[in-house]
C-alpha cells in the first residue's frame, strides 16, 4: 500500500513537472510594436507602406499596410524587438519578390530604450532648402516672345540659357523631385527631375515651336486634363516641389512638399521665390513593449 502511494505522488510530481516545463516553452514569443506615424500619404493601388527593425546590422521586416491612421500595432518576435537597434519605413511594391527593403526608404529612427523618433533625414536635410521660378513660354515662341509668358512656369533663373537656383539635396536612389502647379482642378505635373540643370523626364503640355531650356518646368498649351482650360494662366497660382518614390503610381504630389510658392503677375525677367513647407516632412514614434 505504501509503495503504491509512492508510486501515485511521484507520477503527480512527475505531471506537474511536466505541465510546468511546457509553459515555460509555450510562453510568449512576441511583443507589440507600435506605430504612431503623422504626415503619410496613401499610396497608389501597387504599392504598400513595410516597417523594418534592424537587428545585428539586418532589416528584419514587422509587416506591411496601407491605411496612414495612427496608431497601429504589429505583433513581432520578442527577441529580434528588444535587440533592435533601429526602426526603418519603406514603400514596396504590394507584390514583392525582394524580401530585402526598396531604396524609397521613408523614415528612420534609432532606439532609445524602447522608443525610436523617426524622420526622413535618410532622404535629405532640407532644412535649407530654396528655390527660384520663372514664367516664361520658350516651347511656343519662334525666335521671339509672342507676350504670353503667363502661361509657363520653369525652376531656376532666366537667361541664356535659364540656371537652376535650387538649394536642395541630392536625393538618394527611389526618390526624384517633382514640379506641379495647382490648376482648376487639382495638382498638374511639370515633370520629374533628379538634376537642376538639365531638363525634366516629359513635356505633355508644353508647345512645339521648339525644345524647352536646360532646365526642369512646363508651358500649359496642349493636352489639358479633364477639368483645365488650356492655355492656363500661372499667375497667382500655387506652384510646389515634391519629392516622390520611384517607382510611383499615384498621379497626386507624394506627403514631402519642400518648396511652395505662388506665382506673381510679373513674367520673366522677373522671379518668383519657394518657401519653405518643412512642415509636410513626415515623422512620428514607433514604441516597443
């Protein structure tokens, strides 16, 4: 009898042991990073935002989204959250075979204990970012002004040939700058640039008299958008840089807007100064717990 009540309290230990010892390793094994991010825009229907913790020099990625309302919450392995030492935010293609990170890296932040401020200082400082634009219609005129310089806009200083002013950084591999006006209904693109003295990657309004100068800017004469009367008036209208992904699917000004100006009434020779718009630069916290 006493033997058998040895027998039974041993197996007892036995399970408890056991019991224990399974807890232990199906304890949890990951921990919430949370995101509270200010200043994203949606993105076109091919792509998403990914979030990225560095961890021993590596980006181990935290999931992928498309909404930009704050906060959110991402369920990440607990070992590789507390080891990293860095949050990063990129934009991918929504179907991705590239399990590395793009180069249109967003934000970047270092962890201080557990939680990192993050900026786009990886894209480019513009804290002193300026800029100078003209109005002029070079791509309709025949070797002489035909008077209706209202209806271009060109980024530099006019001349012959026109030279860039801008004061802004080299953008890194991903991203390119864009000129846009605000027309009658809505955002007009003069181009993509990623160098201030030479000429932006198309001209889909401009005339055909001849080649626009040497450096980035529209005329607004052919192929007016549903909504715009053609030839458009510049004046006092809202001209802007943006600095977009590339590759970019979306046909509205990315969230970084750097530069806004408006148009004065006076053509070229005349110019027209950007202010600074740093207050579109995304940023935010991201928190582990």
């Amino acid at each position: 009898m006493i033997k058998k009540m040895f027998l039974a309290v041993l197996a007892l230990s036995f399970v408890a042991t056991s019991c224990s010892s399974d807890d232990d390793n199906n304890g949890p094994t990951n921990s919430d990073l949370t995101l509270n991010l200010s200043g994203l825009e949606s993105l076109g229907s091919n792509f998403v935002y990914e979030g990225w913790i560095i961890v021993d020099g590596a980006p181990v990625s935290t999931g992928t989204f498309t909404s930009i309302t704050f906060p959110q919450t991402f369920s990440v392995n607990t070992a590789q959250l507390n080891s990293a030492t860095a949050f990063v935010l990129s934009i991918e293609p929504a179907v991705d075979p590239d399990p590395a990170p793009a180069d249109t890296k967003v934000l970047r932040g270092e962890f201080t204990g557990n939680s990192a401020t993050v900026n786009t200082g990886l894209i480019g400082d513009f804290s002193s970012a300026s800029g100078m634009f003209f109005l002029r219609t070079p791509t309709d005129e025949t070797g002489t002004n035909n008077m209706n310089d209202e209806y271009g806009v060109w980024f530099g200083t006019p001349g012959m040939p026109p030279t860039p002013n801008f004061n802004l950084p080299v953008l890194p591999a991903g991203w390119a700058y864009e000129g846009w006006v605000v027309g009658d209904s809505g955002p007009l693109s003069t181009g993509t640039f990623t160098e201030f003295d030479a000429a932006d990657d198309s001209a889909p309004f401009s005339g055909t008299a001849q080649s626009g100068p040497p450096v980035p800017g529209e005329d607004f004469f052919m192929n007016a958008p549903a909504g715009e009367t053609f030839p458009l008036d510049i004046r006092g209208r809202t001209v802007v840089i943006s600095v977009e992904p590339v590759p970019d699917d979306s046909p509205a000004p990315f969230a970084i807007k750097p530069l806004v100006g408006t148009a004065g009434n006076e053509t070229a020779p005349a110019t027209h100064s950007f202010g600074q718009n740093l207050s579109s630069l995304p940023t935010g916290s991201v928190t582990r717990n």
